[in-house]
C-alpha cells in the first residue's frame, strides 16, 4: 500500500534538508533571543514547536489524502463560517480582527481557510478536469469559491493571507493550463482595465497598507517608521557582505536596530551572521525542497494528488520568496513569516503539515485503483 | 463532468505545465539571489559602514586649557574642578517624583529644573547638564541620596579660573560656549556644540594655542540608546601654556593705584613693546562670565553704566589735552618752524580771529621757549606754534607717533582715536578746516582723540628716540606634551624720521616737567627714579579755561599723565588716565609714579630711601598655583 521505497529511499535526504532548514531558523532565533531573561527563552519554545510540527508531519502523511479531500467541501463551508464569525465578533489584536476566541482556545480562521482552499480547489480541479486548459466559464466557479473567503480575509484584513490563498489558486490555474484563447482575451482585457483596477484598489486599501506600499517605492521616505523596518534589514543584510558576521557578530539583530528579528525579519538575521555564502546554502537546501515537491507533483498517480502537490509548492514558495524579497527590500512589507524558520508555532504547525501532505501524496503513488 | 480522460492523461496533461510552475520559481529565487549580490557584494562596504554608524556614538571629552602666566612665570589663569550635574531621561523611570527631589536637595526651584531638563528631548540617553559647580555640600547631598536618584549623574569637569579675579580682567578675557554663529563661520573647525572657546581678551586671540585637542570615547550603543561597552578611548590632549608679557607685580600695583575711580593704566616697555600692565576701570570679574554666567547677570554688566565690559585702554577715546604738545613739539623741531631758542609771549590768552584763545593760568606764563612751554605747559605757546605749522603738519606727525590709527595689538575691537586733517574735515564734515580749529587741535582739543594705548605708544617711541613698536602681548609658549619653551620673537620696530637731537630737546623737557619745581607734574617727583612725562587735561565738556572742581564730577576733566623712566635709558613707558579726575598733574601723575617704581623695584616711600639701584626684576609672587 504504502511505497516503502520511499522511506527506504532518498527520502531521508528530505528529513535532513528540513532539519538543516529548522536548525538555522533556530540557530538565528537562538542568537537575537538567548539573552532573553524569560523562564523559557523564545529558541526552546521554537523547538517545541518544532516537535509538534514533526508530530502534525506524521499525521498528516498517515492519513490517505483521498480520505482528508472527501471532506473539502465540508471544510471550506465551517471556513466560511468562521471567517464571517471572526469578521462580526472577532478578537482584535493589532488593528486586525484575525482570532476566534472559543473559551479555551484561540482559532485563526485564516490559518484553517488556506488549507481549506488547498484542498477544495484541488477536489474541484480534480472532479471537473478541463482538458485542454480552462475557459472563462470554466473558471467562474473555482474563482468564485477563491475569491469569496479571499475578501473576507482581506476584510480582517490580513492581505498576505490573502495573497497567499490566491498563490495557491494561481499554481493549480497555472499547471491546468488555460484556453490559448482566453489567455489572450483576458491579458488584453486586464491590461486595458488595469487603470480602473488599479483605483479600485487603491480606493480599498486602508492607509497603513498604502503606506507600505509608497515607502516600498521610497523607504527613506519614511524612516523611523514604515520605512525603518526595510532599512534596517538591508543594512543589516548588506553589511553581513560574502561571509557574514558570524554567530553573535550580527550588530543590527544583536542590538535591536532590526525589529521583528525573530520572526518576519529572521532572514536578515540569517544573512547578517552568515552573509551571502549562507543565503546561497539557504536557497539551495529550499530549492531542493521545492524539487521534492515538484516531483511529487509529477509523479503523482491522479489529478487531485498532482494538484495538492502544485499548490502546496506554490504556498510555501509564495510565503519564502516573499518574505526574502521584503527583508531585502524588492517587495513591500507584507508581514508574511518565512516558513520553517521564523519563531511561531501557527506557522510551524501548517507548514510541516503541508509537507507531510507531500509526502503523504508520494507515498501513495503505486496505490491501485479500486 | 468528467471528461472522457483516463486519470493517466489527465496527469501527463499536467506534467509539461508543472515545469513551468518550477521555471517561475527558479526565475524568482535567481531574482533575489541576485539582489542579495547586489546588497552583500556590490554595496557589503556601503551597509557595514551604515551598520557601524547605527551602534557607534562618538563622545567628546574636552581637553584642559593651557595655564596663562605672567612674565616671569607667576601663575595668572588655570583650571580649577568643577562637578557639574548631569540627568539621563533615559535612566530615569519616574521623573515626576525623581526631578523635583533633586531639584530640592540642589535648592533649585522644580520649574526651573523642569525647564532645564525638557529642552533637549530627542536622545534619552544624552546627558542634560542641569547645574555647574556644585558646591562640596551639594554633592555629599546628591551622592548619599544616590539611591534615590537614578539617572543623576555627577561629572568632574574642569572649569575656567583668573586667579586675580578683576585684575588685567579685559586683558585676560573669559571663556565661553560657541556660539551658533560662530560654529557657522567655519573659523572654528574642530570645534563642536557646546565646545569652551575663548570669548574676550587673550583667552580669544590666542584660543587655539592653549585650547588643546579634545579627546573622543567611541561607545557602543543599542537601538534604544544604551551604552553597551567603549571601543577605543583617545585621551585629550592639554593645550600649551602660554607666559605673557605682563607683570603681575605691577599689575597689582597700577590696580589698586586707580583703585575706585575709572579710567586706564598701561604700561609698555620701549625696547620691545611688551605690555607690561594694563588696567581698565570699572572691571569684571572673567569668572563669573567663564563659568556660564545667567542673562540676569549679563544684562547687569550690559546696562551698567560704568561700561564695565569696554576695556578703556583700546576702546577709550579721549582728547589728549596738554599730552598732545609733545607731538607738536617735535613737529615744530622736525619742520624748523621752531628752534629751541625761539620765544613767545604768553600774557595768558592769544588773540586770533575774534576771539581770545585762553590760556589756562590767568596772567601767562611771561617768555617762554620750547623747553619752558612744555615744562609749565604754556598753551598761548603753543596755539602760535601750532597755528605756523597747520593741521596737517600737526597730523602728519601725529600719524607718525602711532596716533590717529590702531596700533595693531591682538585684542579686538580696538579703536583708532582721530587725528583731525583738512581732508578729513571735507570728507566727514563736509567743510573747510577753520585755522581757529587749529589751536584747538594745538592743545590737544577739539576734533582729536587718542587712547591710552596710544599715549602709552607713542610716550615709548619718545622714550627709545624713535622706534614704533607694535603692542606685544605673548612672550613664550611651552609646549604641553615635550615641556619645551618657545620665545616668541617680537615684531620689528620701525625708525620714524625724527632726528635724535629733536628727541634729546624734547627728553629734556620733559624731564623737567617732573624734576623742574614749576613742572606741571613737580609734586609726583621720586627720589628714587628719574621720570620725564607730561601732564594734560582733556575737557568734558567745552567751557573755557575747563572747570576744576566746582561742577559735579562727572563734568571733570579727565586726568592724562604719560611718562617714561629712568630718562637716561628708558625701561617702560606709561600712560595713565583718569576720568573727571581733574588736574593730570595731582590725579594721573602720581599713578604712574606707582607703576614706574614698582617695574623698575625700587623701595616704595614708607622705607628710607636709597641710592636707585640696577632694575632688579620684580619679587615674584607666592609660587605659582598651577
């Protein structure tokens, strides 16, 4: 039943790519935070974290995937749910009203919302294959149940958990493939309605997001505030030069120039202490990641399992690229964390299931139809 | 509905496009990576100096003045300790309870104190100097209440300190902060906010050599503005100290010799031009100013109208009165216009024009000649001989006696006095020059002013038959770091074209004005010294004859007297002014009789006198102090 190659096989390699991943994300955590004077300084909560994260791998690779797909739909609607409770009795933190507080548990609706359109486009996509590359009709339906817990979300507002489920819907969409016809139609069409698009959107933003977005454009725009954060990770990125500065040597993590230093700006404490020769050794060890994973993706014995596969590529892809392009400044400052690395359980917790879904997808590829 | 595909199909279908989704990732990472180059590679040096600069504060510690002496080594200026108290915002948790406290044990009033501490809120961890010079009960005060007091600090600093007080006070000057505008001149370069300068007097002109070098202490900070740790310490380094031409000895003496009354004194040495004394009265006290005097007090010494702050020696312009003859005098022998022998009747007033010219003893002074004219100061003499040279003979050798233009010394503001003249009476005033005017010039009233510095100028030249040499202040400077001692060479002296028998006549005379028993100055005469000078007395305001004593004082003539000794080889020259003081004879005289006995150290007239003896140098003072 299960491909027993795997386990025998090279997929070890993949265990310790993901524990040199976790080890750096806790070593640069390990570093801004050691001299922390809590009971439990921040590094130890991450490696308990990271147990969990091992604990929610397993599981989440046990369990067939057909079985957890059967409940896709089940999933996205209680999503729907909880992103509307959120919305009209939320907890508010930070402006944003993201957590649902249900007596002894905190539930970000988000979180729940961006494997359940994993999934459900995934069923969908699988269920309704169109060959051939989609059309405009086609695509109606699959954008609308996108779109539909993306504008809620956008609403909290949380934009790079929106983003983020759009990356999704785009791998799949990108993989599937769309009508040659329509792909014209609808580029030239985008490019014309692109100034009233452009309104449209800026009208909606709110102004701590504009702002992002013009102190991107210019951060010494504004530099002790929206623009202190970008600032600061390219000085502190850039003065880590080809080598870094070594553990502890990282003068902009080490005395608080650079905010956020343990979770969305962890890359820049990574680069500042091991400069470019440990960015190259990062990206290549995500890299191979990412190739697991398209592997998968090809291999995989069925649509669903294939689509699964693409879109969580495209998610952990989305949030390593963005958040490393906003560290070095090519990006506006979404606060998006960087997927193994940055201190959070939430965080932890999706990604290694994410990952054990991949392989759960891997393991079943000889499985026989019934 | 599904398609008519096999799953197998529908999964190759894919396959291609999944490639594509691996390409745009690839793209995106090699983007970044690129971007990190550009970032670590390009601009590594760009963002680890930007990086450095974050973490790196850069504190100045200020360097200790050079010392001030007098001549021969008595110690005039140096830096005494100062505890200054210092607030860190940053440190302190609860300011609302912790400044008043402090305001009260320091016995300073809680809005002042507030005042003080909110002026500069951008940096928490700057240190804001809340009060100078504690007082020792002061900081026993605040140490034992340490506890109490977080974010006080006391900081043992140096401040400025003459030693005399009020003594040579416009000549020593005083210390201060930089002033905006003086940052922004670019005259100061090493010099940052809140750097000590010298302000006034010899502190200012020469500022840099005994300024020193400031020292830095590069400290780590973090983002809030902590003092992690010191990189690198650079010790200031001492500025030189530097000796003056001045003598305190006789400093002291010429001080309390015009005690109360204001007026100048200075005292020059005719082979050099070294300043031997300078006094200015009403005086300040520098250390008040030094050592950040409050605007209260400012506008005190401002307002005074004493004039405290104008250093009567360079800035006072009076008329010379009868000093001026000696000018004309010599000026009479140069041209030829005079002889020795020539004679004119004084009957005690001149007709000219329409008006008599008094002079001021009623009958005349009878025949007189040169050597006479000048010994009782006839001034019927000397309006005819004035009126045969003319105003502009007059100013010529005016001109050439130091007068009528500054004399260069290395202190500001000082003023040049006027030499009247034809043209300048067309080009100020707009008008011909009355010959009337003349005479008045010829005794020294009228349009001409001079300043003591001058007098005392131009007395040296007469002294040393002939040689103008520029006021020096600074005799040598010793080097802070190898203790070597550098002479400072003094400027050259230039010859004016008066022959040597013009000065001999005119030496003579005026010694006569002293040892002569109808001399003017007769009374001040010293048994232990011989002294040549000449009285004179400048009008306040123009009644005829002058008024002695029956107006209040404040319309009293000022005093002159300037005098040079021993006449057979003069070693200083002195001029001497008192304000509404009367008769130079009986008010300025006896001044420089003081300063020239105690320069050239004989015994002061309460002992028996002796024979003059050799110009010892002067005792100097309880060891210097420095």
């Amino acid at each position: 039943m299960i491909d027993r190659r795997s386990i025998a096989g090279y997929d070890w390699l993949l265990f310790v790519v993901v524990i040199l991943i976790l080890g750096m994300g806790v070593l640069s955590i390990y570093s801004v935070t050691a001299a922390s004077q809590a009971r439990t300084p921040l590094y130890v909560k991450q490696i308990y974290w990271i147990i969990l994260g091992w604990i929610v791998f397993l599981v989440m690779a046990w369990v067939d995937y057909h079985e957890i797909a059967r409940f896709a739909y089940p999933i996205y609607a209680l999503t729907l749910l909880l992103l509307l409770l959120v919305l009209v009795m939320g907890r508010s933190a930070q402006g944003a009203q993201r957590w649902l507080s249900l007596g002894f548990i905190n539930i970000q609706p988000s979180e729940l919302a961006k494997i359940s359109l994993l999934l459900v486009s995934a069923k969908y996509f699988s269920d309704y294959f169109p060959k051939q590359g989609l059309n405009f009709r086609q695509l109606l339906l699959p954008g609308g149940m996108v779109l539909v817990p993306m504008l809620l979300i956008l609403k909290q507002p949380d934009l790079g958990t929106a983003l983020a489920i759009s990356s999704v819907f785009f791998s799949m969409v990108l993989v599937i493939g769309l009508r040659s016809k329509f792909l014209i139609y609808s580029s030239l069409l985008s490019l014309m309605m692109f100034p009233f698009l452009w309104q449209f959107f800026w009208g909606h933003l709110k102004d701590y997001q504009r702002e992002r977005l013009t102190t991107f454009i210019d951060p010494t725009n504004d530099p002790t505030g929206t623009g202190y954060h970008i600032i600061q990770s390219k000085i502190a990125i850039g003065s880590g030069g080809l080598f870094g500065k070594g553990l502890f040597g990282g003068t902009q993590s080490q005395l608080k120039f650079l905010p956020e230093s343990h979770t969305d700006f962890i890359f820049s404490v990574f680069s500042e202490e091991w400069g470019f020769a440990g960015i190259v050794v990062l990206f290549l060890l995500f890299f191979f990641l990412i190739l697991w994973g398209i592997e998968i993706a090809y291999k995989a014995k069925d649509v669903l399992g294939s689509l699964l596969a693409v879109g969580i590529i495209g998610l952990i892809s989305f949030y390593f690229l963005v958040n490393v392009g906003m560290t070095l400044g090519v990006m506006p400052v979404v606060g998006v964390p960087l997927p193994l690395m940055s201190y959070g359980g939430t965080s932890m917790v999706t990604t290694m299931g994410l990952l054990g879904l991949l392989l759960n997808v891997k393991l079943r590829r000889f499985m026989l139809f019934y | 509905m599904r398609e008519s595909y096999l799953p197998q199909e529908e999964t190759r279908d894919l396959q291609s496009r999944i490639y594509w989704l691996l390409g745009l990732i690839l793209l995106a990472l090699m983007g970044l990576l690129l971007r990190a180059w550009y970032l670590q590679g390009v601009n590594g040096k760009f963002y680890l100096e930007l990086s450095e600069n974050n973490r790196i504060r850069v504190v100045e510690t200020a360097p200790p003045r050079g010392l001030i002496y007098d001549r021969n080594g008595a110690l005039l200026v140096n830096n005494v300790p100062s505890f200054n108290l210092y607030v860190v915002l940053g440190d302190m948790p609860n300011q609302a309870t912790v400044l008043p406290h402090l305001a009260n044990l320091i016995g300073m009033n809680e809005e002042e104190m507030m005042r003080r501490v909110t002026f500069k809120k951008e940096d928490p961890f700057f240190p804001i100097k809340v009060k100078d010079d504690l007082t020792m009960r002061e900081v026993a005060l605040i140490e034992g209440h340490g506890l109490d007091l977080p974010g006080v600090k006391i900081e043992a600093e140096f401040k400025r300190n003459a030693i005399y007080g009020t003594y040579a006070a416009h000549l020593l000057g005083y210390v201060g902060e930089i002033t905006q505008a003086q940052l922004e001149s670019g005259n100061y370069q090493n010099i940052k906010r809140g750097g000590i300068i010298g302000q006034y007097g010899i502190e200012q002109t020469f500022d840099s050599i005994i300024r020193g070098t400031p020292g830095q202490k590069r400290i780590e900070v973090d983002a809030l503005g902590h003092e992690i740790r010191v990189l690198e310490v650079n010790e200031p380094l001492r500025g030189d100290d530097i000796f003056l031409a001045l003598d305190l000895n006789v400093q002291k003496v010429a001080e309390e010799a015009l005690g109360n009354q204001n007026g100048a004194i200075v005292a020059m040495d005719p082979k050099n031009g070294d300043i031997i004394a300078m006094v200015s009265h009403p005086a300040f006290n520098p250390n008040l100013l030094s050592q950040g005097a409050s605007s209260r007090a400012w506008e005190a010494l401002l307002k005074d109208e004493g004039r405290p702050l104008t250093n009567r020696v360079i800035q006072g312009q009076y008329p010379p009165g009868s000093t001026f003859k000696i000018v004309l005098g010599a000026a009479l022998l140069e041209t030829k216009e005079a002889t020795p022998a020539s004679r004119v009747e004084c009957r005690g007033f001149l007709p000219f024009g329409n008006r008599n010219f008094k002079d001021w003893k009623k009958g005349g002074h009878g025949s007189v000649d040169l050597h006479r004219a000048l010994v009782e100061s006839c001034d019927v003499y000397f309006y005819e001989m004035g009126n045969r040279l003319g105003i502009d003979t007059i100013s010529k050798y005016s001109h050439l006696f130091g007068l009528g233009q500054p004399t260069g010394i290395e202190l500001g503001s000082e003023k040049g006095g006027l030499i009247p003249s034809t043209e300048w009476k067309r080009q100020v005033r707009k008008e011909p020059w009355y010959p009337g005017e003349t005479l008045s010039v010829s005794i020294g009233q009228g349009y001409v002013t001079v300043t003591p510095l001058q007098q005392a100028l131009m007395i040296s030249t007469v002294a040393n038959q002939g040689v103008l040499h520029p006021p020096q202040l600074l005799k040598k400077i010793r080097d802070q770091e190898t203790g070597s001692v550098q002479e400072v060479p003094a400027a050259e002296g230039k010859h004016i074209p008066v022959s040597p028998e013009t000065f001999r006549i005119i030496q003579s005379a005026l010694a006569g004005v002293v040892s002569d028993p109808h001399g003017t100055a007769s009374s001040s005469k010293s048994p232990f010294v011989s002294m040549g000078g000449k009285t004179g007395t400048a009008q306040v305001i123009g009644l005829k004859g002058g008024v002695h004593g029956k107006l209040p004082d404040k319309y009293n003539d000022h005093a002159w007297f300037v005098a040079f000794a021993p006449v057979e080889s003069p070693k200083i020259g002195v001029a001497v002014l008192v304000e509404n003081g009367g008769h130079g004879g009986s008010a300025a005289a006896p001044l420089a009789r003081k300063v020239i006995e105690a320069y050239l150290g004989v015994v002061p007239p309460s002992v028996e006198p002796m024979t003059v003896k050799s110009p010892a140098p002067p005792p100097a003072p309880g060891r210097s102090e420095g």
